[in-house]
C-alpha cells in the first residue's frame, strides 16, 4: 500500500493498493472515495500532475466504479488478506 499526502486544493491524500488496484482518495473536504480497477500508470500520472484535481477530474471521475467510504482513509484500503 502506497499512502501519499499531496500539495493539492482539492485532494489531501492518495492511497493505492497495487495487488486489488484499488484507488483511495481523500478529499480537502474530508470525504473518502474508493476507486476500483485503476490502473498503476494512473495512480502514478495522478501523484505526478501539477494540479491534481483537474488530473481527478479529466482521467478518474466517472471512468472507474467507486463507493463513498464513511469512515477514515486508511480504513477504506483493501488489506493483504482481502
């Protein structure tokens, strides 16, 4: 599991999970979406965007099943055992 805090106004954080492909993001607001089937080159062209958010909005909303987690980020990542 890769958990990285970013310099973004919309995205604090991203987590990705690489064996479940799975997308975790948090936003400014507090809110926590997970993103399945994403790919690693995603991931990565996400933490290497200058603006993350417009990165979100162009390449990830709306492309990948999500669910909005109610609880904290890290309690949203899939685990080893999953």
């Amino acid at each position: 599991m890769l958990v990285t805090a970013v310099d973004s106004t919309t995205l604090a954080t991203i987590a990705y999970v690489a064996a479940h492909q799975t997308l975790c993001l948090e936003f400014r607001c507090g809110a926590v979406y997970v993103y399945s089937t994403v790919p690693a080159e995603v991931h990565q062209a996400l933490l290497l965007a200058d603006s993350k958010g417009a990165y979100f909005n162009r390449h990830i909303r709306g492309r990948f099943p999500y669910f909005r987690q109610p609880n904290k980020l890290l309690m949203a990542l899939p685990t080893s055992a999953d």
